[in-house]
C-alpha cells in the first residue's frame, strides 16, 4: 500500500474517498495457488498506479471474502477498499455488472481521478478470468485474445452496443466463413456467452460451428482488424475482408 504517514489534502478529496482511505478494511492476500482464490492485477502506465485484488469465491460462486493491495494514490486506494466492500456477498455475474461508473459517483471522483475507478473494474475482470481459468470454467466455446478483446470493449463503447454478433456464412476454403457485427437490441432467438463482460451473440443452429472459435487481431499491409478461426473447423476465418463490424482502420 502507498500509504504514507502525510494525509491527503481534504480540499483534494471528497468525503466519501477520504472515508474509505482512512477506514481500510481489506487490504492483504490469499495463497494465490488455491483452486477458489482469483487473482487479478493490473496496472496504468499513465499514473503509475498497480492494483492487485483476490476473490475467495465458494462453490456456488458467490465472493465471500475480497483482498487487495494498490500501489497509488488516495483515490486508487479508495476505489479498492469500496470495491472490496461491495464485492462481498455478490456472485461472480454480480460482481462482473459493477460498473466503474458506480465506483466513481459513489466516491465523487474528479474527471482527473476517474481512471482508477476504470482500474478496479478491471482488476475485479481479471481476477474472475483466473478464477474461471483455475476452475476450468473459462468458455473453451469461444476465446477471444488480449488485444481483440480491449478492441472490442472499445468499439462496443464507441457504438453503444450490447454485444457482438458472430455468424456463419457461406464461403471460405471449407465452405464456411465467419463474420462479426455490433448487437444493438438483445435478440431473443440467439445464445450468447459473456466473456469478461461482453457477451457474443451465435445462432444455436450453428452452435456446432462456433465451438472452437478464437479471435484476434491481425496486422498487414491492408490494415488491421479482427480474423476469426476455428481449431475445430478447417476454415480459413473470416479475416478482415469479411468481417462486418466496420473496425478496422484501413
């Protein structure tokens, strides 16, 4: 913890942040090794701030203790102690829809504070994932890599959408080919599976095509975007040409 013996500049701080900094509650660790443990740590090469954060989740999946330790400043600690105090109690999906948003209005952070509320949102994502990995209850149906997927929450923000809808279309080298669009309105004749808090929308009928997919990222001399392939599936992926959302920046 970067908790020095200088107190912070009330007039700096709200009530609210200043509450929670000087009422810590939480901060520490589990043995990162147990199977119930998640573990998440992330970092801002902006501030300099480094959160780490630990779920102890039980059976049901349900949070029933949170640690953490923060490397930053008043407002980075006092995200994490709130965090931590809301998260207990909460199921992983509960704990998944906690929106920085929420973190920020509840401790009045200034516009200059309000990444670190972003930060402990995606420290309590991070955490789950290893969770979820230790578990093996990650969705092998689809993987999505790092940097596809932080394309995505930012193209998802950017349009305001719900999710991304995958597709099978005709095509490609074994007669099939993937394609990926924005989802607007949730449709009530797909399934989805949400992969840190983004859900991606397939067709049930093409369930058996889906299983296996991965996305990610590819860069060319054409431009950059997602491709899509599928270890099961002898396809070629989609790729950039074909693919529907409108992100690459050719």
């Amino acid at each position: 913890m970067n908790k020095n013996n200088i107190a912070p500049q009330a007039d700096r701080y709200s009530a609210n942040t200043l509450k929670y900094y000087n009422n810590l509650k939480n901060v520490g660790g589990f043995d990162e090794t147990l199977p119930n443990v998640g573990t998440g740590i992330v970092g801002s090469p902006l501030c300099g701030d480094v959160m780490k954060v630990q779920l102890f989740i039980d059976d049901d999946d349900k949070i029933t203790d949170v640690k953490y330790k923060v490397f930053g400043c008043v407002s980075a600690i006092a995200s994490m102690e709130l965090v931590s105090e809301l998260l207990k109690g909460r199921t992983i999906e509960e704990a998944l829809s906690l929106t920085n948003e929420e973190v920020a209005n509840s401790l009045e952070l200034t516009e200059l504070k309000k990444h670190c509320s972003v930060l402990a949102k995606e420290c309590i994502e991070a955490a789950v994932n290893d969770y979820r990995l230790k578990q093996n209850k990650t969705i092998s149906m689809i993987t999505v890599s790092d940097k596809a997927m932080a394309k995505i929450k930012e193209l998802i923000s950017e349009h305001k959408s719900i999710g991304i809808n995958i597709a099978v279309l005709p095509g490609g080298c074994s007669g099939f080919e993937y394609t990926l669009g924005y989802v607007d309105n949730a449709p009530t004749d797909k399934k989805f599976i949400e992969i840190l808090g983004i859900k991606f929308f397939y067709n049930p009928d093409e369930e058996l095509l889906i299983k296996g997919v991965n996305i990610d990222i590819v860069e060319n001399s054409f431009g950059t975007g997602f491709i899509v392939t599928n270890k099961n599936q002898m396809s070629c992926g989609g790729g950039c040409e074909n693919c529907t959302c409108g992100c690459f920046n050719k």
